[in-house]
C-alpha cells in the first residue's frame, strides 16, 4: 500500500511544571499529521500551542511520550538524519562568519571546507547577502541572520525541512523575495516540508495544505488544500476565501488578524 513520506500518529507530549503544579503542562495531544514526498504542509496555530515542540520531538531533540513517527512507511524514534531544521532562535555560532555559519551543517557532514564554503556563497549570493560573507552574526541584521540559517538549511539537502517561521524578523518586501528564493530552492530538491508561520498569507502562497492547530494541546483543527500553481495571488477570490476559513478555524475574523500582524 502506498505510504505518505512523514506519517505522525497520536503523538504525545507533556512537560512537567514547577515541583508545586499538581499536573504537568499538555503540549501535543494526539496529534496526527501526514506529509507526502515533495508537499509543503503549513502549520498555524495560536502562540504557545506546540508547534515548535513537534518539531523538536520530530527532530529528535526531545522525545515524545507516546505516538509513533513513520519515514518511508518505516517506524523510527524521530527523523533525526533525514531533516534540515531550521530553529525558531537562529542559532548561528557568533565567532564564525556569516559564510562559516552557513557551512557548517555542510562541513559537519564531511564535505570539505572549501567545497561547503564554494556551495554556501552561491547560495547567500542568491539570498540577497553577498558582500556580507565575512560578517560577524552581531554585524547583521535579524533578517539578515535569519537568511543565514535559513541557507544552512537548504544546503543540507535533506529529503525534510523543517522551518520554524523562517520568515519572522523580515519586512513585507524581502519575505517576498525570500519566498520565491524558498520555492526555487524546493523546486529544485523536492523535499517534504513543514513550514510553521504565523503569517496566514504566507501559508497559502507557499503551501500545498494549510493544517490549523487548536490552542494547547495542539490537535489538529483543519486542513486544507490549496493545490495551485506558483506564484499564487493571496489577493484572488479563491485565495481570500481559503484565508478566511483559515481564520475562522483560528478564531479570528479577518480584520483581527490584521490588527495582529500590523506592525
Ligand atoms: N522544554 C520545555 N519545558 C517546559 N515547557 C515547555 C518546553 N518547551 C515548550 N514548553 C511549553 O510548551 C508550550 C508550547 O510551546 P511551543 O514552543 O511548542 O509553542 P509554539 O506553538 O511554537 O509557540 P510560538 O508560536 O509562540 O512559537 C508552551 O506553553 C511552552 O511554555
Ligand atoms: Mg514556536
């Protein structure tokens, strides 16, 4: 029988409190989620409800407490040596260079220096940052720190990405370029992803499905397909409508929303 790439069942995850809490705090609670090979899945869903945490449990940095995770339709603890994962905090080590930083993941898989650093230039270039190869990460900007870990993903060239809000700290123009940098990069490796963002917008215009979290624990509230060539117009009447279904799952009418990503 045919099998998704990423297939999640009834996964489970409490963290304990303070030793006075009686209980300890529900964070995901039997959440299921399929991800085919080459589809990129959004995940929304209100602040704190779990969403980095699944995708630390499905890097393997943290363990779940039940649930099982399946890769190619085989049962593994977590995804750890299939995905590129991008981290909500950039975590880009202050005493290398924006160009060091970006090939790092490269270097720790054992290309060497010169050809991880060749591959990382081309692709800062790319990301709007040459001439700033030799930066410290205190010299650049958040957006800018935030595009260097975002190349150190996507060089990975891992058949999963994991992006948690790549996007966060950019203004409105340079996300839209980034995006298109982020669909090409796709378009050329295909992987699955699951791309965690607060901007509805940016679910639609990127993703083959939107998937909707509940408030903590998360559960999944809706999914919804927005199987449309790229580049997608967020402001057509298809799009608007999905947005608006978006935002009703997330309890928000749609000059609320407004009023939350205003500036
Ligand atoms: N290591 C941890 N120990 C204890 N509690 C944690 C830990 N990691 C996360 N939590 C709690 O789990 C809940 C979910 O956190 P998580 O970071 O997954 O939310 P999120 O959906 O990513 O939120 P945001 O959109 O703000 O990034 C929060 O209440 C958080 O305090
Ligand atoms: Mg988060």
């Amino acid at each position: 029988m045919a099998h998704p790439y990423l297939e999640i069942r009834d996964l489970r995850k409490s963290f304990s409190r303070a030793p006075s809490a009686t209980r300890p705090l529900r964070v995901l609670d039997g959440l299921s989620l399929r991800v085919e090979r080459g589809e990129v899945v959004a995940l929304v869903g209100p602040s704190g409800c779990g969403k980095t945490t699944l995708l630390n449990v499905l890097a393997g940095l943290i363990p779940p407490d039940s649930g099982s995770i399946a890769l190619d339709g085989r049962r593994v603890a977590s995804c750890r040596g299939h995905v590129a994962y991008m981290q909500q905090k950039d975590l880009l080590l202050p005493w290398r260079t924006a160009l060091a930083n970006a090939a790092l993941g490269l270097e720790v898989q054992g290309l060497s220096r010169r050809e991880a650093r060749a591959r990382a230039r081309t692709l800062l270039k790319r990301f709007g940052l040459e001439g700033f190869e030799g930066h410290y990460p205190h010299q650049l900007s958040g957006g800018m720190r935030q595009r260097v870990a975002l190349v150190r993903t996507l060089l990975l060239e891992k058949p999963l990405w994991l992006l948690d809000e790549p996007f966060g700290a950019l203004d409105a123009l340079t996300r839209a370029q980034l995006h298109d940098h982020l669909l090409q990069a796709w378009a050329a490796q295909r992987p699955a992803v699951l791309l965690v963002t607060h901007d509805v917008e940016e679910a639609l215009k990127l993703a083959d499905r939107v998937v909707v979290l509940t408030p903590r624990p998360a559960r999944v509230r809706l999914e919804l397909e927005v199987k449309r060539p790229h580049p997608r117009d967020v402001t057509s009447p298809e799009l608007v409508a999905l947005k608006r279904e978006v935002l009703e799952a997330l309890g928000l009418s749609v000059r609320e929303e407004e009023e939350v990503t205003a500036p």
